[in-house]
C-alpha cells in the first residue's frame, strides 16, 4: 500500500469513527445528565475507538483476503462465503464483549446498565454497525479496483494505437526511401550529372525524416518545406516531360500537423501517375491551411484512369488509418477520373483524437 492509499485509508477511519462517536455520543446523552458535555463526547469517542478495532480488523479481512478469492474465476465462492460467516459472528461476538466488559465497565464506570453478552436486540444493532461499515469501505474499495482496471486498459489502448502509429510512420520511411532509390537508379544508370544533387537531396529528406517524424506533430511549415524538396528530387528525374504546380495558401506556419502525412499522396502521384506516362505530365497541388483548417488537393496525370472505384495501396491505405489515430474532424476523397487521378483532403487540425 502507498502512502497515499494508507492517509485516504486513515481519512476513512477518522471520519466514520467521528461519526460513530457523534452517534453515541446522542444515543447515551439522556442516561448521563450529570455529566458535561465534553466529557460525555471524550467517553463517547472512546468507545468508538474501542469497539471500531474488531469492526476494522473484520473489514480488512474481507477486503484482502475474501474478496480477491471472490473475484478468481476458478474460486470457491461457498468457501469464502463461509469464511465471511464465521468471521463476521466472531467480529460480533468481540464487539459484545468490548462492551460489556470494557465500554461500560471502565469508560462510563458502569453508569450505563450492560445488556447480556448475547441480547437478541444488541445482537442486531452490532450487525448493522459492523455491516454498515465494512459495506462502506467494500463498495469503495471495488469502486477503486474498478476505476484502477479501467485506466489500466485505457493506457494499454493508448500503447497499443501509439505502437500502430509508429509502426505506420516506419512503413512510411522505407517505402519513400525505396522509391528515391529508385529514382537514383535510373539517373545512375543515364550516368546523369544529376546524380550527386539528387544523394544529397534524398540526405536532406532522410535527415528530415530521421529527426522530425518520430514527433506526434510538427509545424505545417516544415511539412510543406520537406513536400517541396522531394519535388525538387523528382524534378530533376523527369526534367522537362513534367509539369508541377504548387500552390499554397497558409495563414499560420507554426500550426501543428502530423509529419508525413501528405507525403504518400505526392509519392502516389508519381508513382501511380507521372511514371506510368508516355507523354507529358502534370501534377497539381492545392494547399490551404485557414484557421486551423487544412485543406489539401492533388491531381496527376492517370493515362489508365478508367473511373473504377479505387483500391487503397499501401500508401494511400497508411494514411488513411494515421488520419484515423491522429484527428476526429477530417474528409478524405480519392476520384480514378478518366485521364487523371484526384484526391481531396480536409482536416481540422485541431481535432487531435485521444489516443
């Protein structure tokens, strides 16, 4: 037990044994009109002192030893039941005594006529005591092991969608690399002067990616600087045979975004778009951050765009479940036009889902 468990255990005790000793204290008040009040409550909370060790000892026995034997699937709840039983006729038996032979005989100095051990009537009024207390501190204690068992599964939720999440930003990182390397490829196999730029591009970007996105959010600003180098990189692969235009409209740089989240669209365009043309080609981008609001449109050349329903790659499929993780407020549209191929995407960046 912590030291903060045990002061909210003490709490506990100190405020019912108050209460107990208010209750005796206007039970006895009439049999004792001779005596000061201060001195009838100093007797009265004595008296709860004394009879409360058989009623703690009982609630403790059930809570920590009944209880979790309870609560096993393969336990024996006769067995405990029984056990409940017998110390609850023991824990009365005690408090009976205590009073009998402690209570009235040296805290009120036997002003107070003693009842037989086993009085019908006194008998009855300990159980309920006894019942109200233990009942009390049994109903918190399951409220605690409650509440306890479902942060616990809140937080292995948490590390569960925080582990998918990492886990779909390092599938990311390959599949961009594989795809630069792809590029360097070709240019190495033209024997291209193009070559170095394009190593030291694809360092800026591996550096970008290795330092900034293990971040939970990043400013849209570095978001939107890392799109325009790997544009770059992909412009001098494709040279004059492709038409890029970026448009970008943001009114607060410093706004959050999660990092790489735009990037598979871009990939998507060339790999999907731009590499799969024979003639020229032309990739559109649209971004818009207003208020918190980021809007995102792309549009590539598609010469096999047929109209049929789209079947999510691996890219387009990552980013859909980051989206998911990551915000409650977003729309996202993927349209396979005829000749081109489009994607929508609206978020509320201040939509963070808790994960």
């Amino acid at each position: 037990m912590n030291v903060k468990r045990l002061l909210l255990h003490i709490l506990f005790w100190v405020v019912y044994l108050l209460q107990d000793s208010l209750l005796e204290f206007l039970w006895v008040g009439p049999a004792l009109p001779g005596i000061p009040e201060p001195t009838r409550f100093r007797m009265a909370l004595e008296a709860a002192v004394a009879v409360g060790v058989p009623k703690i000892l009982f609630t403790y026995f059930v809570m920590y030893s009944s209880l979790p034997r309870l609560l096993q699937e393969n336990g024996r709840p006769w067995l405990e039941a029984v056990k409940i039983a017998v110390a609850l006729a023991i824990t009365l038996f005690l408090y009976r005594v205590v009073f009998n032979y402690f209570i009235y005989p040296q805290i009120y100095h036997g002003l107070l006529q003693a009842k037989p051990l086993l009085y019908p009537s006194s008998l009855l009024l300990s159980m309920m005591d006894t019942g109200f207390v233990s009942g009390t501190a049994v109903t918190l204690h399951l409220l605690r092991v409650q509440l306890k068992g479902k942060e616990r599964e809140k937080n292995l939720v948490k590390e569960k969608l925080e582990t998918e999440l990492k886990y779909l930003r390092n599938q990311t990182n390959p599949h961009f690399l594989f795809n630069t390397l792809n590029n360097i490829y070709v240019l190495a196999r033209k024997k291209s002067d193009d070559t170095a730029e394009i190593v030291m591009k694809l360092s800026k970007l591996l550096r970008f990616i290795l330092y900034e996105t293990g971040k939970r959010f990043i400013p849209v600003a570095d978001e939107i600087r890392m799109l325009d180098d790997y544009l770059e990189l992909e412009k001098i692969r494709y040279n004059e045979r492709l038409r890029i235009t970026f448009r970008k409209d943001v009114d607060n740089g410093a706004y959050p975004v999660a990092p790489l989240l735009l990037l598979p669209f871009v990939e998507n365009a060339f790999k999907h778009g731009v590499s799969e043309s024979r003639l020229d080609a032309f990739i559109y981008i649209d971004l818009k951050l207003q208020e918190g609001v980021l809007t995102f449109h792309i549009e590539n050349t598609n010469e096999n765009g047929n109209g049929q329903a789209i079947t999510d790659n691996i890219g387009l499929g990552n980013v859909r479940r980051q989206l998911e993780l990551m915000y409650k407020e977003y729309k996202l549209e993927v349209q396979n036009r005829h000749n081109r191929f489009c994607v929508h995407l609206i978020i509320n960046l201040d939509s963070h889902a808790k994960i």
